[in-house]
C-alpha cells in the first residue's frame, strides 16, 4: 500500500483563516488518476479534559452553531499561529473557564476527516487546576461553566448531551487516561 500522488492541487475557495477549499487531481496506488477530489484546510484545534477534582472535571454547556443546538462540551478553541498544541489548551481552558493548570500534556492528536482532512483536534489533559479569574470567552459564546462526575460521562455520551465530534474524543480519551492512571 502506498500513498496517493497528489498531480495537481487547485484552490477554489479562500475564507482565510476559516477554511479553505482545494480540488486536487491524484493518482491511486492502481495508476487511477481522479481530477476532482476535494479537501479542505481548516485551523487545528484543541479540546481538554480537565480535572478540577479527582472525580470530576471542568465543562461547558453552549451553543454550537454546526451542530444547531445547545450541548455539553469540553473547553476548547484553535491553535494559534506558532502555538502548541499545549499550549493552546492552557489557554484556552484559562479563557473558557478561568482556571490555569498546573499540569497540561497531550492525549492525542487526530484529522477530523480521513477524506477531506479539516485540521486536526488535539485532545489535552489537564490536572493541578486553581481558579485565576473569571472565564472570558469570545465575542461569539456564551457558555455556562458547570462540573461533572466522572461517572455521569458515559451516559452523557450515550445520551446525545455532547453534540460535537471533538468533545466526545476528548472525554472518551480523558475517561480512558483517568483509568490508566488510576485518578
């Protein structure tokens, strides 16, 4: 098996720094060459999970405008310019919550779509959390701090209380990092 040779690589649409559109003639593994496969460049983002007691961590309940509905999600935002991953999710979480971290690391880092590409979501764990100030989200959330036991996660997943793709890899890796560990 082998990777696809990308032939030519148009770009279509440019709603920087949002999203960008190509259409791309490949050639398979086979020799096939396909002139209009489409992908799509967005911003990486982080998601994190975060502890704020043993058993319990930090989440947010807003509005989520891809998904249309009000929902449970995990602090998160995109990765700037020259920023880790790390240190996108100690922002963000100081940001979305008020809350710095003591200790922050990285989970895992995944394409959102095998197909298309659309960034990557990285998925961060944080521990050690003390209050520093009051949350100060952007301009465009309104978000609704809340703490949830561990064990209510699952069911919440299940239960279609967490709308977003990001958010529930987040708490499926948190929930399993939690095990390994130990917490």
């Amino acid at each position: 098996m082998k990777s696809w040779d990308v032939i030519d690589r148009n770009l279509l649409v440019d709603a920087s720094p949002y999203l960008k559109l190509h259409r791309e003639a490949v050639r398979l593994e086979n020799g096939t060459i396909v002139d209009d496969y489409y992908t799509i460049d967005q911003p990486d983002f982080v998601v994190v999970f975060a502890l704020v007691r043993p058993d319990t961590i930090l989440a947010i309940r807003h509005y989520k405008h891809g998904a249309k509905k009000i929902n449970l999600g995990l602090p998160a935002g995109y990765v700037e310019n020259e920023e880790s991953p790390v240190d996108a999710a100690r922002r963000e979480l100081l940001e979305e919550t008020g809350y710095r971290a003591e200790s922050v690391r990285l989970l895992g880092s995944y394409v959102v779509d095998g197909n298309r590409g659309c960034g990557h979501a990285h998925v961060a764990f944080a521990t050690g959390l003390t209050r520093q100030q009051d949350a100060d989200p952007d301009d465009l959330e309104t978000i609704v701090l809340e703490e949830i036991p561990l064990s209510d996660l699952p069911a919440l997943l299940a239960g279609g209380e967490v709308a977003t793709l990001g958010a529930a890899i987040g708490i499926a890796l948190g929930l399993l990092e939690v095990k390994n560990i130990g917490t």
